[in-house]
C-alpha cells in the first residue's frame, strides 16, 4: 500500500506502516506524542519527516475518529 501520507512495503521494515519516502514507522510519532513529547521533539529527531506529512497524519485519523488531538 501506498500514498502521499504513508507507506507500506515488504522491502521496509517488514510492512511496518512509515511516513512516505522515509523509514521512520508512523508508530514512532504516536510513541513519543503519549510519552509526553513535544511535535517539535520528534520532528528534530527524525528531519526526514515533515511538519506537513505529521500533522497530515493526525488530520487524517481525526477524520476517522481514531486518534485527535
């Protein structure tokens, strides 16, 4: 599976769930999100992640109602 927001290959991390053209799990935000951690906190640590493609993310499960902020 594949789209602009995330990304799923065999050939990635076993199929784990990433941010598109990255190899940063999308689990990983939510990790550090309910560890108390700032946007800006995870952002810094993983540059290949943009501010748009997070919150795009958070946007996106909102509209499913599975997770807002």
């Amino acid at each position: 599976m594949e789209s602009e927001l995330i990304q799923t290959s065999p050939d990635i991390l076993s199929g784990t769930p990433v941010f598109y053209r990255t190899r940063v799990p999308v689990q990983t935000l939510i990790d550090y999100l309910e560890a108390g951690d700032r946007l800006d906190d995870f952002l810094e640590d993983f540059p290949t992640v943009s501010r748009a493609q997070a919150t795009a993310f958070f946007k996106s499960l909102c509209r499913k109602n599975e997770y807002c902020l």
